[in-house]
C-alpha cells in the first residue's frame, strides 16, 4: 500500500502542463531571453553602459500571497489524500489539528468544525485514512497545509470503526449495564411504535399484536429509519412520547425498530443521539432492528432486545388466549381455596359455639370473680409477712445497738489515739534522723572538695533539702494534726458525756458499774448510780418494777 501520495483525476496530466506554463510566467526576464533562438551577432558601435534593471521589492504578506496563488492555481481542487494521522489536538472550538504522514514525509492538516460533525467515528493517533481535501497556505505564519473535508478510514468501513467507538464510549460510561434496564410490563394497556409506516416492520407489528392480545391500544409516531434525517426523527418520536405520555392516556412501553438491512441502511439506530434518548426514556423500549445477525447500539441500550419486530410484539403482549386459560384455571383455585376456608371456618365456629365459657357465659365471669379474690388474699397475706419481717430485723438492730457499750469504744479509740500519737513521733524522729544523716553526708561531701564553687553548689543543694525537709516535716505534722483531730471528733462523739450535755441520764449498777439496760435489767433491793450533766451524781435503790406506761 503506497502511502502519502497524491491521487489526481484523468486531468492530471493537462493540469501539471498548465503548471509547467505558470512556472514558466514567474520565471526571470533573464531566462526568457535565454529560452528564445540566438541572433547573429552585428558589428555596431561599443554600446554605452547601462543602469542594472530595477529589482521589485515585496513584503513578507504579498511574497506569501504570491506563493498561494501560485499553488493553489497549480493543483487540483480536490485531492485524495492517503496518510496516517498523528499530533491529533482538538481544539475547544471545535476544529481538528493533526499531521498526515506516511514513511518519507508528514504535512499539517486542519479539518474545521463543520466538516468534523459529519465524522462518524472518532479519529485518533496511528489510524491510517483517506483524506479529502486540498492543499492551500496559511498567509499568516507562511505554512501550506492540508485542508480536509472528509475523513474515512483506509483499510476498514467507517461506520463499522463508529460503531465500535460508540460502543466502547457507552459501555464505558455504564449505560449498557443491566442495572438500568427498565422491566416490560406483562399486561400492557397502550403500546408505543417508533418505525416507518411504510414499510413491512409495522406491518408485522400490528398483526402479531393484533393475533397474541387484541385488547391492546396502539399508536404510532411514524418516523424515517434511514438516512440524514432519521437519527433526528427516532429521537424527537421518542422525547414525544415520554413528554406527553399522560396526554395520550398513559403508554406502558415502546417499541423501536425497523427491518433488516445492510450495516448502512441500520446506521440511523447506531448513532450517540438515538441510543442517548433510549436510555434517558422513562418508558421501557424493546428495541427491534435488523435480523437475528444484526446488533445496533440501540439494542444494547434498550430495556428489551428482539432480533427482529414481529419478535419484539411477541415480547411486548402476552397471548390474550392463554390468558384467559389462566385465569379461569385461578378462578377455579380461587373458588376451590375460597369453599375449603369456609368449611374450615364452620367447623371452628362450632367449636367455639360447644365451648362452655360460651354456652354459660355468667358461670365463666363468676370463676373470674374468685381468681381475683384469690390473688387479692395472696397479695395482702404477701405484704404482712413482709411487714412482720421488717418489724423484726428492727429489733434485732435496736439490740444490737443496745449492746454497744460507749465507755468501752471510747477506751477503745483513746488506745488507738495512743498508738497513732507513738507511731508519729517515731516516724517524726526517723525523718529526723535520716535528715541529720543526709546533712551529715553533705556536710562530708562539702569538706571533702576544696574549690568554692563547688562548696556553694552544695550549700544551696543543701538548703534545698533543708527546705525540703522542712516543707516535709510541716506537712506530716499537719496530716497528723488532721488526723488527730478526725480522732478526737470521733471521741467527742462516743463520748458519753455528750448524751448528758443533751438532758440524758446513764444509769448503772453499783455493783458491775453496768448500764441498766431492757438486757440488763435491775432486781428489787439493787443500788444504782444516775450519773447527770455537770457532774451530777443521784444514788437509789431499786424498790418497785413495773412495766409499760408509770
């Protein structure tokens, strides 16, 4: 395969004379002189010597003007051009940039917005292609380039190389995923056809629905099915049906589609377009295109794939025959279902009607009257046992308080006062003595290093230690002040003397000084001793004893 070549008509050859002749035209007066058949020579006088002839002066834009004539006048309008694409931009405004090269050489080419929305696929780097178009000079820079107004695939079908971009875009962006399928009702009321009303697909739509469920209603949106126009009027079928589906009496699917034909003749149901509006419909779509052999970008995308329209009728309506056998079947299971409840029901309302709670409904109330004296006994009996057993863990607790001796815990805590008194000057002369020793020590230290520098950092270690010894020694005796007082508030307490302060009396035997007591109680003839506030002291004996109220 000859690449990056020029592919001109028959008129190639008049048209590369007409160029030889247009070089000839810009040629130099010089040359002309020397293309013409030499004169004899004439014996004249020397000639005088003249001016050199005046050399014409051009700007850089009129030399770039001439260039373009010059070139554009010398090749064909149209060109042919076979190359591989390369250095693809594309720029916002819509306009491609690119280069075409083949193994010897590369030329810039420009292929503007109108021309690209035509393309059916999308151009990339490394794709080989046949270009149209014709070779003219960007004046501003002095650059030629190559202007294209067509670009086909070299090698393989364009629409074939759409197709597969399209579908590689879509399936990419998930709009073929199954999530986004749309389920066909099984009983549709009002069926929506997008096809040709001409040809031979609506023609079996109508009979296949009107023979599987004549109940349904149609309507049609006829539209093109290919060529220029017809992406554009499936699409707008479609947003007209979604747009005024509630007009119409509601629609409960939509079958797109057409007959079979060549990869060209489909292309209208292979466009971005058409498979965009399938998928943003809110009604479900079968999509019916081509035979069994032919798969469009709109069956991918549609709720519902049938190989070909009279199959898509068949998926869209259920067999109105088969149907009805159905539901006579269920009518009868229904009504075979429905009589054995019934029984079922008899029965068990017999069952309570035997009952005796219904046969002597007062018998049943009166048996209720007597569970509910019953639990009400159970209830009160349940709250004096624990009544009775509250009143006897409360004497148990006043006897065990009874038995409780203040001047025997007072005794008891001015021991233990001792024995914390004893411990804390003992651990007071510890800390002491280990003080003395931690000075002593330093005090060795400081004598044993001459210089004074080191004598001061070991007095002011000293002091702190002194300091915090101190600090130590305050804070032990007020902790055991603190705790000496809690002891002798506790004393203060159990300090039977405050039972006094308060009007109280302590009685006791003059024999065993024990309290009088209900556990200790006196015996006729005893001696006992009253001991009163403010050192009050009554002594009796005992002639009488009585008990309850004097």
């Amino acid at each position: 395969m000859t690449q990056g070549k020029f592919l001109f008509s028959d008129s190639d050859n008049q048209d590369d004379r007409t160029f030889h002749r247009q070089r000839d035209f810009f040629n130099s007066s010089s040359s002309k002189a020397s293309s013409e058949p030499a004169q004899p020579k004439k014996t004249a006088k020397p000639e005088k010597p003249t001016k050199p002839a005046d050399i014409t002066t051009y700007s850089v834009s009129q030399l770039n003007r001439l260039i373009k004539i010059a070139l554009t006048q010398h090749l064909p309008r149209k060109i042919l051009l076979r190359g591989e694409i390369s250095n693809l931009t594309q720029h916002g405004s819509g306009h491609l940039y690119f280069s075409l090269k083949d193994e010897d050489a590369v030329i810039s080419a420009v292929m503007w917005r109108s021309a690209v929305a035509k393309l059916k696929f999308q151009p990339e780097d490394g794709l080989a292609v046949l270009a149209t178009g014709r070779v003219d000079v960007y004046e501003t820079r002095g650059q030629y380039q190559f202007y294209v107004d067509k670009l086909e695939p070299a090698g393989q079908g364009g629409l074939e190389l759409a197709f597969r971009q399209l579908a590689q875009k879509l399936q990419a962006e998930g709009i073929f995923d199954p999530k986004h399928k749309k389920p066909i009702p099984r009983f549709p009321n009002t069926i929506a056809i997008v096809t040709s009303d001409t040809g031979a697909a609506i023609e079996d739509i109508s009979k296949t629905l009107h023979r599987r469920y004549p109940i349904v209603r149609k309507i049609l949106y006829p539209v093109t099915v290919q060529g220029p126009g017809a992406p554009r009027d499936i699409v707008r079928a479609i947003e007209y049906f979604n747009r005024h589906a509630a007009k119409l009496g509601g629609i409960d699917v939509m079958i797109v589609g057409r007959g079979g034909g060549s990869l060209e003749d489909l292309q209208a149901f292979n466009e971005e377009s058409v498979a965009r509006a399938i998928f943003a419909s809110k009604i479900p779509i079968i999509s019916a295109v081509g035979h069994e052999i032919d798969t469009s970008i709109s069956d991918m995308v549609a709720d519902q794939r049938a190989i070909t329209p009279t199959a898509a009728a068949e998926l869209a309506v259920p067999v109105l025959t088969e149907v009805l056998a159905d539901v006579t079947q269920m009518q009868q299971r229904l009504h075979r279902a429905m009589t054995q409840r019934l029984q079922q029901a008899a029965q068990h309302l017999e069952g309570l009607r035997l009952r005796p709670w219904l046969q002597r409904p007062e018998e049943f109330i009166l048996n209720k009257h007597q569970a509910v004296d019953e639990l009400e006994a159970r209830q009160n009996h349940s709250i004096l046992e624990r009544i009775h057993h509250a009143v006897n863990r409360l004497h148990q607790a006043g006897a065990v308080l009874n038995r409780i001796e203040p001047h025997v815990a007072l005794a008891t805590a001015q021991g233990q006062l001792h024995r914390w008194t004893q411990q804390l000057e003992t651990a007071q002369q510890r800390y002491h003595q280990q003080a003395r020793h931690t000075l002593d020590k330093y005090q060795l230290n400081l004598q044993a290093v001459s210089p004074a520098s080191r004598a001061r950092q070991g007095l002011a270690v000293l002091n702190q230690v002194a300091q915090r010894l101190q600090r130590g020694q305050e804070q032990l005796t007020r902790d055991s002040q603190s705790r000496l007082d809690n002891i002798t508030a506790r004393m203060r307490n159990l300090n039977p003397k405050a039972v006094l302060q308060r009007g109280y009396s302590i009685t006791r035997n003059a024999v065993d000084k024990k309290i009088v007591t209900v556990d200790n109680p006196p015996q006729i003839g005893d001696e006992l001793i009253t001991e009163l506030h403010d050192a009050w002291i009554i002594n009796s004996q005992v002639e009488q004893i009585k008990k309850g109220k004097s």
